[in-house]
C-alpha cells in the first residue's frame, strides 16, 4: 500500500530493497522476480511507469508471502518436535511407573555365566544393586527392585545430556520467531532414557552375542549411559533436518543481473507471452552505461565487410 502512495522518486530509492526481498524469497525463475530484474536499472534511474509500481508491488507481496510460507514450516517442524518429545516423555515415564510396581516383569538383573559343576551359589547383578552367593537356579528376575528401571533411565538421560553438550558446536544462532533447535536438543533426554532402556534388555535377552551377562553393577549402568549417548545415531537427523528447515528461511537466491539472462529466462518461464512494459530508453532493462556500449557493438557489426573482416583504415 505505501508504494503505491509515495512519490516516484521514493518508490525508485526503494527499489534495491523490494529487490533485495525479492531475490531472499522467490525463485531465480519466479516471473515476477524476473520481470523486476529486467526493469531495476531503469526504475532506479528514475524511469519508472504505473506497471513498473504494480509490478513491485506484486513482487513483495510475493516476498512476505513466502517468507510467511518458510516460517510456517519451521513453527510446523517444532510443534512436531515437541509433540514427539512429549509423546517419548510419556513412555518413559510409564516404564518407570510400571517397572516401579511390577519390577520382576521388566527385570533389568543379570547372572553372570557360572562354570559347571560350581555349586558355590552365584552372584546376581541388577542396576541398583548386587547380590553375591546366591542359590544355583535362582531367577535373577526375582531380585529385580522397583528402582531399577528408573536407575537405567537416569544413566540413559546422563548419557544423552553429554551428546547434547557435543552438538551445541553445530547448533548455529537463528533470527527466526521459533526455538527450532532447542526443541530438537529437548527431544534427545528421553530418547537417551529410552534408548538405554531398550539397550540393556537387548542384551538381557542375548540379543548381542558376547554380552549375554554383565558382571558388575557398574557395567550395567556404564551400558544404560552409553546406550544414552548413542540415541544420537538417529536424533542427529532430527538436528539435520532441523538445520535444513532453518537454513531456507530468506536463503537467498540466485541474483538476476544479467538483463539478457533475464530476458531469456522470463521468455522461457512465460513461454513468450510475457507483455513488455511501456517503451522507454532501456527496454531490456540494461542501465544507462550500457546503451552506448551496444551501440558500439551494433556500429562495429555494420562495419565488417561482406567477408566478415573489418575494413582497415588507410595509412
């Protein structure tokens, strides 16, 4: 609306910046972009015509709807982000609540591999504690406590706030309204609790050969923290995608500066329907340096003889 109240003068001043918005938003083969291109130089030397106003105004109405486009996808992406977090959150909270009232159903003990013919009784491990010289036979499951699962999700969340701490070197400051990346660090605390849990009853269940049985304590919360950490294996692609939806927010562009290129690409765009503007000095948008230059080239080219060497002056 205010660039179609103020002067011609002003409207002109204001032309590298409607084209600045412009060249942020839209695409290198968006018509309107095009068309702006090829008429900048003359609007900004002052030739500027009532199609030239509309035709800048259109384009940052294009402008400010794309940018509010770009915007919408990022307050999109962290509403996901934070839906998933709470959806994760929840699990996790309900495994813990579980495994708080039925521990033996969700038993996070191990026994370690006793030789044969060892009837000294053996040693069963679980996350918040130890019990050594146990009956032979005895199921480890039934020393399960019900802080156990809490206890692996804990060293699973302490695991996790380590690869948070290590991505913050990639998270990069962002001018956009939405806190995309904190949404996608927050996300990494429960999918490490979560991981870890998944982990451990992995290898309870002999799942990974070769850690069938851990035998300490510490070795099973040493593996609930790395099982933490490791959830940065797929939450990394959050933080990619994250990154990517906010590197597009006024990426800039492909510049239109060639007028030639310009007049090329809008031909092609509109399949040569598009209308010229109203005749001026510099119909395809080259500046007022460039008309004696063409000049000279198109006086050089009658020049040249039938064979196509130029004639030699006379001594």
């Amino acid at each position: 609306m205010l660039l179609q109240l103020i002067s011609d003068e002003e409207a002109a001043g204001r032309a590298s910046e409607v084209m600045a918005l412009v060249k942020d938003h839209l695409g290198a083969d968006d018509p309107r972009r095009v068309r702006l291109g090829r008429r900048l130089r003359s609007i900004i030397s002052g030739e500027i015509s009532p199609s030239d106003r509309d035709l800048m105004v259109r384009a940052l109405d294009a402008a400010y709807n794309a940018l509010d486009d770009e915007l919408a996808r990022v307050r999109s992406l962290r509403n996901i982000l934070w839906t998933a977090t709470f959806v994760v959150l929840l699990g996790v909270a309900g495994l813990a609540v579980y495994g708080w009232f039925f521990p033996q159903s969700l038993s996070m003990c191990f026994t370690p591999k006793v030789n044969p013919g060892d009837t000294g009784g053996v040693d069963v491990v679980c996350p918040t504690a130890e019990h050594p010289g146990k009956k032979v036979g005895t199921p480890a499951s039934s020393l399960a406590q019900s802080r156990d699962i809490l206890t692996v999700e804990i060293a699973g969340l302490a695991g996790a706030a380590l690869t948070v701490i290590a991505s913050l070197r990639h998270i990069r400051g962002t001018d956009a309204p939405y806190m995309l990346p904190l949404a996608s660090a927050v996300l990494k605390f429960p999918t490490g609790a979560l991981s870890a849990f998944l982990g451990l009853l992995l290898i309870r269940g002999a799942f990974v050969p070769g850690l069938s049985d851990l035998d300490s304590r510490a070795q099973v919360l040493g593996w609930a923290a790395a099982f933490g950490a490791a959830q940065h294996l797929v939450t990394r692609l959050v933080d990619d995608r994250a990154q990517m939806t906010l590197s597009e927010v006024g990426r800039t562009t492909d510049a239109v500066v060639d007028p030639e290129r310009a007049a090329v690409r809008e031909h092609s765009v509109l399949g040569g329907t598009g209308a010229p503007g109203p005749p001026t000095a510099f119909q395809d948008g080259a500046g007022p340096h460039e008309g004696p230059q063409e000049g000279t080239r198109e006086g050089e080219r009658a020049d040249e003889g039938a064979d196509g060497a130029r004639p030699r002056a006379g001594p």
